[in-house]
C-alpha cells in the first residue's frame, strides 16, 4: 500500500480520534460486502471521477494498481465517463490518471 499523503499524516498526528474512527469506517465499508479489491477500487476511482476529484483520482489509481487492476482496465473506468460527464472533463480526469501510469510505464522500459 502506498504511503499517505502529507497532509493526511498531519491530519492523522493532530486528530488521532478522528482519524482512527475514519479509518475504521473506511475498513468496515470495504469488508461489508462481496466485491474483491480490484472491483473496490474500480467503483471508488468511478466515484472520484464523478465528483472531480484529482487527488482521490490519484489514490485510486495506485489503490486499483495495488489491487492488481490494469492500466487498461483503470482507462476503461475513465472513458465510461464520457457519456455522463462529457469530454472536457472525461479529457482532464484522464491526464491525471496518466500522472500515475505514465511512471509506471517509464520505470519498466527503463528495466528493459
């Protein structure tokens, strides 16, 4: 899992009961039903890209990829996109998501 963004571990450091009661309602929503870890993230990056959420596109995006989604498959989530929230914004959410990939993609031809 990737580490938390800074403004998240200074929130978790001063607010450490308001943190940990989020986090366990964050663990008890995904343990409450039958949808895997990939699926999950799926419909939570489907949600950040509903509300134009750069930073929660973001963390989906590496969560979908920990959970073992492809880049493929997080593409597919944000072209769905197009018919309900139009092509500007089906076009921005996709840069962002790209901000994820594109490293990924860098780093394994630089393995090559």
């Amino acid at each position: 899992m990737s580490k938390l963004p800074t403004p998240y571990q200074e929130f978790a450091r001063k607010y450490k009961a308001v943190w940990k009661a989020y986090d366990e309602l964050g663990v008890a929503c995904h343990r409450s039903g039958p949808l895997p870890p990939k699926v999950r993230e799926l419909v939570k990056l489907g949600m950040a890209i509903g509300a134009r959420m750069e930073g929660a596109v973001h963390s989906h995006t590496r969560r979908a990829l920990e959970a073992g989604a492809t880049a493929e498959e997080i593409r597919h989530a944000v072209f769905l996109a197009v018919t309900t929230l139009g092509f500007p914004t089906t076009m921005a959410v996709l840069t962002w998501v790209e901000d994820i990939l594109r490293p990924r993609k860098a780093s394994r031809a630089r393995r090559r």
